[in-house]
C-alpha cells in the first residue's frame, strides 16, 4: 500500500502545462567580477548541512537522494562539466567525463583524480552561477580557479579535496575505475572516470522527509550546448506504468497496435482471439 496520494488526485490539483517557447534571460548578477564568489540572490550558506553516510542507509533512500540532487584538487582546481551524471545506487556511484586538450594531452582535473584517486562533485545553483562559469577559465597549472571565481573552500570529511560551500548538495567520492577514450590513431581524446560516493553534504533545509530533494529550494543549474545553461524552474510527473492492470486488457492492446507494428495490416487481420 503506498504512502502517496492517489497520482491522479494529486495531479488534478495543478495547474495546466502551459507550452512556453525557450528564451535567454540576463545571468543573475551581469556586473559580476572575478573573485566576487556568490550573486546577490538570496542563499543561506551558512545554513546547517546533513551529512549523510551512504553506507549507513538504505538503498532506496539513497537511490531518491542521487538522483535527486544531481575536483582533483592537487593544486586544487575546480571547473564545471557538462558530461556528468549519476550511475548507481547501491554502491552510490557517479561519472564525469573529460574531454582532451589535444591528442594524448589530459586536464588538470583529470590528472589529478588519477593520481589521488579522489574527488568532490558540488551541484551549481543560480546564487553562484557566474562564479561556477569562471572555474572554466584557461588559466595556468599554477593559479586556483577557487581563488579566481571566489568560492569558498570548505573542509571534506572523507577525502582530501574541499567542497564548494556555497553548494548545497555536494559528494565526496573515491575513484572506483576510469576509462581513456581513444581516437581511430589510438590518441587518447578523453577519459571516464566512475566515482564511488562515500559522503553526500546536503543542505538541511533543502532535504525532505525520505531523502526527497526540494529543487524549488536546490535551484539546480544545468550545462547545455555551447556557452548556455539551463534553470530548473518547472517541473512535471508522470506515473509509472504497472504491467499487472494492463495484461487483462493483453489482446485488446495487441490488435490495437497490429497495424502500427504491421504496416498496410487492419484489424481484420489480426488472428481469432
């Protein structure tokens, strides 16, 4: 018996989806300067954190938190990713992957979580979108995007590498397993890179009952193509379909789509049920 409101019931409720066309909107902060850290948007940073041992908890608990929320740092760098998602629960696992400067070339990033076999994944929100951006920066091997961007360092409790406290869903993770992608010359042009997530840093005010993520309060930012990212403003649910009340209706379902999956077939021609 689920806990939940009838799906339907809840849905009902809501408003309309509306069809909106995609449009830019300025940054939060377009004055924003090198070094200035977080926008002027409202962001409790110095809210209190739940730090949340994923071999502690139950797999499924887990598996809402990993989803719902989704940096050697030898010199400490920092930058963002567009290839990155979650890829397990039970280990909570992730992967990031890294493109190549050039043919057999690698990232600092890269570099680093290879030979530490450490790394720290902060989700970006708005409040500190501008700052996020310019970890991207081309600097030399020798600067800190940390200290170009302005944000803050924040102690890890697993591994060595900081976490951005301005986030407010962060994992501390160890390198499980990575893998170099190779162009037809055999050159190295990437590399995967599978993190097991040993600590999740979640805010306290953005974690609800069951590890469910309030993204109205996470405010998560997402890359898109080329220099665009994409707020996270609205959203949409969707049951998922259960097999057991359909498969009476099996027969009926499979001659309704007898002419979709058979071009040029009706009905009629559908064998004697």
């Amino acid at each position: 018996m689920s806990h939940h409101p009838p799906f339907k019931q809840v849905e009902a409720a809501r408003p309309d989806f509306e069809e909106e066309p995609f449009a830019y909107t300025k940054t939060p902060a377009p004055e924003w300067v090198p070094g200035q850290g977080s926008n002027q948007l409202p962001w409790p940073v110095d809210a209190p954190f739940k730090h949340i041992d994923p071999a502690h908890e139950q797999p499924g608990l887990v598996y809402k938190l990993i989803i719902g929320g989704i940096d050697e740092h030898g010199k400490q760098n920092l930058a963002p990713f567009s290839y990155f998602a979650p890829c397990g629960h039970n280990p909570p696992m992730v992967v990031f992957s890294c493109s190549s400067p050039g043919p057999d070339k690698q990232k600092d990033t890269c570099n680093n979580v290879k030979t530490t076999k450490e790394f720290v994944v902060n989700i970006i929100s708005e409040a500190f979108i501008e700052a996020a951006n310019y970890t991207s920066i081309d600097a030399p091997a020798d600067l800190s995007e940390w200290d170009l961007a302005g944000l803050t360092r924040e102690p890890s409790q697993v591994v060595k590498p900081p976490r951005v406290k301005e986030s407010a869903f962060s994992m501390e993770c160890v390198l499980e397993h990575y893998y170099d992608m190779k162009d037809d010359e055999g050159r190295v042009t990437g590399t995967s890179l599978f993190g097991r997530v040993k600590l999740f840093h979640v805010r306290e005010d953005v974690l609800q009952p069951n590890y469910v993520i309030d993204q109205a309060k996470l405010q998560s930012m997402s890359r898109l193509g080329g220099i665009s990212y994409g707020r996270t403003t609205k959203g949409l649910e969707l049951a998922r379909p259960v097999w057991s009340p359909v498969e009476s209706q099996r027969k009926e379902v499979e001659q309704a789509l007898l002419p979709v999956n058979n071009p040029g077939s009706t009905k009629a021609d559908a064998p004697p049920s």
